[in-house]
C-alpha cells in the first residue's frame, strides 16, 4: 500500500511539473475580484460610528439598565465645560467633515470630583496650601527635565481643587500672526478661579492644531490638521524614548480598535542594523499609514529598535489611497515616522488600500542596501524605483 501511495505521488508531482512547463512564460494568472460581503467592503469599505450616534447608543443602554435594574451605568453628573466662539467652530467644522465631535465629547465627561471630596473632607486638607505642594513639586520636576512626573502632579493640583466648570478660550500668540493659545480657565468649587495654558496653539490660516514644542497638542504627541482632518505625529514626541518592538503590533492587533498591515525592511548599514517599517490600514476611526526608521547595535537580539536620532532622520513623503482616492497626503520631511491618520466616516480595510512614499538617503550605498531589503522580503508585495538616492515605492 505504502508503494501504491509513494507511486501515485510520484505521478501527481510530475503532472504539476510538466503543466507547469507548458504554460506560457509571459501568461499571467489574473487575480480573482473579490466577491461577497468581503468584495463589497473591499470595494466600499465600512461606515464610523460619529460621535453623537455612540453616545445615543451608550445612552439607550444605560436606559433599559436603569429600567431593568433602577441603576445607571453611566455617570448622569457631568462636568460643566465651555468652549469659546472660535474653539465651537473649530469642532463643529471638524464634526460635520468626520462625525467627531470633541465639543460633544467634553461636554459628556462625568463629573469625578468624587474622591477628590472624600479626601479632603475625611482628612481635613487644606485644598489651596495642598495645590500649592504639589504646584511645587511640578515645578521641581519640570526643572529637572522629567516632563512626566511635572504633569503628574500639576493634574494632581488641579484635580483636589475639586473643579466647578471648565472654560476653554483662545488667547492671540504675540508674535504669531494668525495664532491663538488655548487656554483652560478652571473654577473651582470655593470659588477660585486659575487660568492654563495648555501648551496648544491653533493657526487659523493653516487650521494646524499643534503643540508649541514639537511634541504634540498638550504633550500627547499628535498634532491635528483641522482641514483635511488628519492626525500627525511631530518629531519630538514622547514615543521616541520607548523604540519599537514588534510586541506593539502584537497588542494592536488583537484589540478590536486597529487593523492594519505592516512592512519591515532589514538592512544593514554604517556598522548598525536598520530597519525601516511600513503600515497601512484602519486606525480606530481613522484611515491612516506610517512610515518609521529605526536601527540598532549590530547582534542585537529579539525585535526591540531604537528609533533614530535627528541626524539620522530622513527626507520622506508618503499618500494613501483607496482605488483612485487620495485618503493621506504628507508632503516630503524630515521625519522619523511620518504619519497621516484621516478621520472619516467610512473606513476601508488594510488590504484594499496602497501606500505609496518616497525616502531619501544618505548616500548610494544606503540606498543600495535598504533596496535589498526589499528584494529579500519573503513577501515581494512592495515595488520600487531608484532616482539617485531617492527611492520611491508602492505597496
């Protein structure tokens, strides 16, 4: 029997090899549409929940729980928060382009004053000699460059003065035509009132809400494009100090939030080991995609990078689309991961979109060998083109 079996894969193997042989070099086998649910997702993609139907639908349900169980899930205190003219605009415009609305988000913030009152009511705290500690120990912290620890304590001090309402307001930036600082007027509960910058300044003429030092709206690490709806990364963000590891992926792809593709390009180069990754896919509610450069010591082991410093950050561009539209457009920088997260209310599946970019290096042999990495890929999903040192890709 187990000849019988040996023979007739024998015979099996050499019909796949001689049909194979007698099929035309240059024929090309054509790629089945998709067809189905997944074809016509693939095709049209899915909508976004907008801000205001989740917040009907959470509500419904805290509803029938009330109903059901004479309990609500769902805190019904809120805080009190108030956005000037221009701050009102601002979202509104962003909500009626998107369907997120941050003005209705704020507004919808339960009121957490709770502990705070339990504290200082139990232990008899002086609330303002308390701020004023922990205001000092923000201060001490910012002094000695742990950005971290300051805000901590300066959230702290803001906090146990058990906030009233919350005003939000633009302030004109002397010296910056057309630019306004956000800032965050808290009153609180005694009737003290203490004025915020946040630290986020928003241009009217460029609609770019960003962070007044490099490092995102609030120290967040994301800027935002109130145009085109589109979230950035700026160079100087706080993720810079973790690295990558392909352990983030690993996390975001079993949360229901994210689902992307993502390409990484090995190579080696000036005594280092590079890596070079690509992403596109859905972000949350946002269609987006990345392009980050990372290196590290050479027999290094695992999948830990470090991301590059400023002079190895490189010239890059990149656009995302689906079919012929254009859904992420950034312009050539010099970037460490440059990024583009649209928001919008229809989102599409990674494999249904193409990134296309361009980087370019430091010389003709870093070129040469990031152009291997491609080509020693086990998946040759990414073409490529050179024009000196610049190589442009679609993927």
């Amino acid at each position: 029997m187990q000849k019988v079996k040996r023979t007739l894969s024998f015979i099996l193997s050499l019909v796949i090899l001689l049909c194979a042989a007698c099929v035309p070099a240059n024929a090309v086998a054509k790629k089945a549409e998709p067809t189905g649910i997944y074809g016509y997702i693939m095709k049209n993609g899915y909508p976004t929940m907008s801000t205001e139907d989740f917040f009907k639908y959470v509500n419904s349900i805290d509803n029938a729980v009330y109903l059901l169980t004479g309990f609500h899930f769902v805190a019904q205190d809120k805080f009190n928060v108030v956005l000037d003219d221009k701050l009102d605009a601002l979202c509104s415009s962003v909500a009626r382009a998107s369907g997120l609305d941050a003005a209705l988000i704020m507004k919808s913030m339960p009121e957490f004053n709770g502990l705070a009152v339990k504290v200082s009511e139990k232990y008899h705290i002086n609330v303002p000699e308390l701020q004023k500690k922990l205001n000092e120990l923000s201060e001490k912290y910012a002094k000695e460059g742990n950005s971290a620890l300051s805000l901590i304590f300066r959230a702290a001090a803001v906090y146990f003065g058990i906030i009233d309402e919350a005003y939000l307001y633009c302030v004109p930036v002397e010296g910056l035509e057309d630019t306004y600082e956000i800032y965050c007027r808290v009153t609180y509960r005694d009737g003290r009132t203490e004025e915020l910058p946040s630290g986020t300044y928003y241009n009217i003429k460029t609609q770019m809400l960003y962070g007044k030092d490099d490092n995102g709206m609030v120290g967040i690490g994301y800027d935002f494009d109130v145009g085109k709806a589109m979230v950035i990364t700026p160079v100087h963000v706080w993720m810079r100090n973790f690295g990558f590891t392909v352990a983030y992926d690993i996390f975001c792809y079993i949360t229901p939030l994210f689902n992307y593709q993502t390409a990484r390009i090995k190579f080696n180069y000036a005594g280092s080991e590079w890596m070079i990754q690509l992403w596109k896919g859905r972000y949350v509610i946002t269609n987006g995609a990345e392009i980050g450069i990372y290196k590290r010591e050479p027999g290094s082991k695992g999948t830990f990078y470090n991301c590059v410093g400023d002079e190895d950050m490189l010239l890059m561009s990149l656009d995302l689309f689906h079919g012929d539209d254009l859904l992420v457009h950034r312009d050539p920088m010099y970037h460490w991961w440059l990024t583009g997260f649209t928001v919008s209310k229809t989102v599409y599946l990674p494999q249904s979109l193409t990134l296309t970019g361009s980087i370019t290096f430091k010389d003709a042999e870093m070129t040469r060998v990031f152009c291997e990495g491609i080509e020693n890929r086990n998946f040759h999903d990414i073409s490529y083109q050179k024009n000196g040192i610049t190589v442009t890709f679609e993927w």
